[in-house]
C-alpha cells in the first residue's frame, strides 16, 4: 500500500470520523442536543443543551415542546416528527430560552428511565407532536445496564490507568508514523 500502511489510514479514518460527528452535528441535516453524557444507565440524570434556528418547521410559539424517548433500529434516521412511533414519555419538557436574533437557547433535563439497554433517540416536540422546533432534531443517547456501568469505571491508577496510557502512546506513535511517512516496509 506503498509508504502509508493500513494500520495508519485506519488510525487517520477513525479519528477523523470521531471528529466530524461529535465535533459538527449540525452538518448532519439539523441540530442535535448536545449532553453531558452519551452513555447512560437507567436513573442517571441527562443534561443536555442546544442553540436552535426556529423556522418554518416549528417555532416557539407552538410549544410547550416535550421530550421523548424512542428507540433506534437498524439503518433508523430520526425523523422531524413521529406521532406514530413507539416511544417512551415525555420524560421532561424542553425549556427555550429567549430568543436572540435568529437563535434560541434550549435545554432539557431529566432522569433515563428504566428502559431496555441500546441506541435511544431523544426525541422533542409539541403536546400533539404535530411540530418540532425548527432545526431540532433531537439527540441521540445509549443505555447500558447499571451492572455493566459499574463495571466499566476504571480506577484512575494501577494496572487500568497503566494500559490506559499506553493506549495513548500507540496513538501517539501511530500518528507519527503516519506524518513521517515510516511503514513496516520502511521507505
């Protein structure tokens, strides 16, 4: 594969979609609540937040807007609205700030509640779910089991904290060797 071995465009790709999605929502159709959290186990409190453009598809004046949960399937876009849909809630309301100018300030607080393990949509919109608010998508969160959360907390040192680091470090390496052009096969 000449000068750039497999190992390292792998390294560049994944890195660069890790960016692109967390770093950009709004370049995938809308504006998605950003929280606190992306993995959650049910009873954990969700903050999230988002700066909106109210618009043709929804405005303030057509709330209050209250927030639900949906489960995701396979190859599943979240829709603007879903009246029909299973879905879980509401589980809180959305509340919207004043506007300024164009954009309004929005934020949603609540409690996962025991739902089954995976991908959730977090869907938002009015009493009749008639309308969103403007570009809002929505957000997108996973529940795990509270037994494999527990078990997923690694301590800040020893033995996890050790292999953590040297994580990193490949990372690291990875990343040099791509800049310097260093494959297994060498120049």
């Amino acid at each position: 594969m000449g000068r750039i071995g497999r190992a390292s465009l792998a390294v560049v790709a994944a890195c660069v979609a890790a960016l692109t999605t967390s770093a950009f929502p709004a370049l995938a159709g809308g504006t998605w609540l950003e929280f606190d959290a992306d993995v959650v186990s049910p009873g954990t409190t969700l903050r999230g937040s988002a700066t909106v453009h109210p618009g043709t598809q929804g405005t303030v004046d057509d709330g209050p807007f209250d927030v639900y949960l949906r489960p995701e399937l396979d190859g599943d876009d979240p829709p603007r609205v879903d009246p029909a849909g299973e879905r879980v809630g509401p589980v809180a309301q959305l509340r919207v700030g004043e506007p300024a100018g164009p954009f309004v300030d929005v934020e949603v607080e609540f409690v996962v509640p025991d739902v089954a393990p995976g991908g959730w949509y977090v869907d938002v919109c009015n009493a009749d779910c008639a309308t969103g608010l403007g570009d809002l998508v929505g957000g997108r969160i996973t529940v795990i089991a509270p037994a494999v959360a527990a078990a997923d907390t690694l301590p800040e040192t020893g033995p996890h904290a050790a292999l953590l680091g040297v994580g990193v470090g490949l990372l690291g390496v990875g990343a040099l060797m791509l800049r310097t052009g260093v494959s297994r096969g060498g120049p």
